[in-house]
C-alpha cells in the first residue's frame, strides 16, 4: 500500500503528536521522515501539523468534512505498522 497520494477533498487536516526521543515513538517518527515529503507534494494544500513534546502519545488526528475527526494511537508500532493504520485512517475520509 502506498501512502504517497492524492487523499480526497474530505480530508481538510491532519495532526501528528510524537515524542522527539522516546521509543514508542520510533515508528512514527521513521513513517514521518519517510512519507511527508511524498505527502506534502502529492497534497500541497493540506494542512499537516507535526507536534512534537516529551513524553506525550505517539498518535494521528485527521480531521474530515464538517468537523469530524478520528484519531489512532500508534505508540510502539513498528514504521510500516504505522503506515498501515494511516492509510486506513485517511481512508475513511471517502
């Protein structure tokens, strides 16, 4: 599954909240480094935030059409364990 695409118009933000050092948040940081140069070119107009502070869970909000949001915690999940319940989560928006 690629995560590098165009999401649909529904999809209006998407927040990450990490640890910068903390273990758990591992996998999230790596699927960052990976994926958000893809993401940003493939979505330019999306707003997607990375939140980084000590201590807090490794997790995604997207926030959808109408104001609904869904949120995955991905504390401790390898990278393509996180890729994998993001492209569900984003999924979602259609």
């Amino acid at each position: 599954m690629s995560t590098v695409r165009a999401f649909s118009k529904g999809l209006k933000e998407l927040r990450v909240h990490m640890s910068q050092n903390s273990p758990s948040s591992k996998g999230l940081r790596e699927f960052i480094i990976k994926s958000y140069p893809g993401l940003k070119q493939a979505n330019p107009g999306l707003p997607i935030l990375i939140r980084e502070a000590s201590g807090v869970e490794s997790r995604i909000i997207a926030r959808f059409e109408f104001g609904r949001e869904r949120k995955i915690v991905v504390d401790d999940l390898s990278q393509a364990d996180v890729e994998q319940k993001f492209n569900a989560l984003v999924s979602e928006s259609k």
